[in-house]
C-alpha cells in the first residue's frame, strides 16, 4: 500500500534475530534484492540450471499473466532458507525500520570475519574489508518504494553504529557512494552502443564530480527515478563522523569511524 505523502510516521527499528526473522522475510518479498546473501555468503544462489530450458524444466515455465515466476520464486525461498540459517548461528545482524509497525527499510552490519562468511567457495575480494584493521563493516541499506525520501536509511545507520557500539566496537568500514546523478541520455547511450563502448567513455568525460578532501575529484553516481544506492551516500556517513580514507571506484570511497 502506498504511504501517504501528509502522514507523518513513527519511526522504530529493532535487530534482525529469531524472533524479528518474519519481519525481515516480510520486508523482503516487498522489495527488490538478495535478502544479503551476496555480502554474508560472498555470492549470490547460484541459478538451478545454465539456460531457460534447463530452470524451467526444474520449475516451470513463468507466467507473466499470472504474475507466477518460478525462479524469482525459488531464489527467495533459497535466501530466506540460507540467512535463516545465518541468523539462527549468530553470524547475520542488521537493522529493520517501521514505520508504524511495518519494516519498510533494512541496513546490514557485522564483523569483517562474518562478512561474507568463510565458505566452500572463494569469495571475490571486492566483497571483503578495504582495510585489514576495519573490525565491522556497513554493506547495504534498502528502502520500500513508498517510503524513500524520509530518512530511513539514516535512521537505520544511527542504529547501526549504536548496535555496534554496544558489542564493543571497533573501526567500522563502509562504502558508500559519493553522490548520485540522474542522467537518461547516459542511458540511452549505453543501449545504442553497448556499457563500454568509446561513445560512453567520451560522455562520461563530461559528468558531474565532487572534489573529497583528501580524496580529490570522484565521479557522480549512475542513479535512475526507481533506484537508490545500496552502499548509502557518504553525507549520511559524514553527519555520524566517518572519514574518508580512499577511493573506492569511479564513484565510491571507503568511509570509517571507530566507536
């Protein structure tokens, strides 16, 4: 249901835990994203087949008339069973929002040691810790549709950091991006003439870029009306004290504090 733009909202936030697990599940089949499987397990689930033919034959073909899509369906079922089992061990902690009542935003944190969780398979390095003496890490934050634009992810980063603390701190690490931009002709180039094509590179020559003390100039952020950052943006960072320590990406920096 879509909120109301007048309503002003109680906002609360309680840990992920066994006993707020239906709320995460809740909040989830609500928006997209991986329930956090790509930074606790250091990948995604991997797909029951290589091809359409090989996953449908495994679950059923969609139907878009229905609104039935099994391998949407199936993943779900697969990330709630794998951070169910993540939670219950003590390894999975983040933050849940309500507004009212109603989880309507997420944040994840947790040890460097925890994220992601030292499995079978080889994590890539891009989902470890930037920092080897970063003891806590800050990955994703998500936001309802219908609630973006209130703060939430703030209020969740507030509850974080103060999670953090309480269990006796350390330097946390994050790795927000620097600040977003909007920009459909950057779209429609990528579509004619492919994501890394010389026409998009000489384009982005012209994008907009900050200049981070200590950093210097850093690119803007590809953003689009229907998504917001997973990483967070690194004024809601600043407003709590973290620092910028070095460039992460084109668009990105690593951000720490130690509480």
């Amino acid at each position: 249901m879509a909120a109301d733009a007048r309503k002003p909202f109680r906002f609360t936030t309680k840990e992920l835990s066994r006993r707020t697990f239906v709320d995460f599940e809740r909040f989830f089949s609500q928006v997209h994203g991986c329930m956090c499987v790509l930074y606790s397990l250091g990948g995604h689930i991997p797909k029951p087949g290589r091809t359409a033919k090989e996953i449908a034959e495994q679950l059923g073909d969609p139907d878009r008339s229905k609104k039935r899509f099994p391998l949407q369906e199936w993943r779900r079922q697969q990330e709630s069973r794998a951070m169910k089992e993540l939670v219950w061990k003590g390894q999975a902690h983040g933050i849940l929002v309500y507004a009212d009542g109603e989880p309507v935003g997420w944040c994840q944190y947790g040890r460097t040691s925890e994220l992601p969780v030292v499995g079978p398979k080889k994590a890539p390095e891009r989902l470890f810790a930037k920092d080897p003496t970063s003891e806590w890490r800050i990955t994703c934050f998500t936001t309802r549709m219908d609630h973006r634009r209130r703060g939430v992810a703030t209020i969740a980063l507030e509850a974080a950091v103060e999670a953090i603390r309480k269990r006796g701190g350390g330097w946390i690490e994050a790795l927000p991006i620097v600040f977003g931009h909007y920009d459909p002709e950057l779209r429609e180039l990528r579509r004619t003439y492919g994501w890394r094509s010389e026409e998009v590179k000489e384009y982005l020559k012209s994008w907009p870029v900050k200049d981070v003390p200590g950093i210097g100039p850093v690119q803007a952020a590809e953003l689009t009306p229907r998504t917001a950052p997973h990483f967070g943006v690194m004024s809601m960072f600043e407003r709590l004290g973290f620092v910028p320590t070095q460039r992460n990406g084109q668009a990105g920096v690593v951000m720490r504090l130690k509480v």
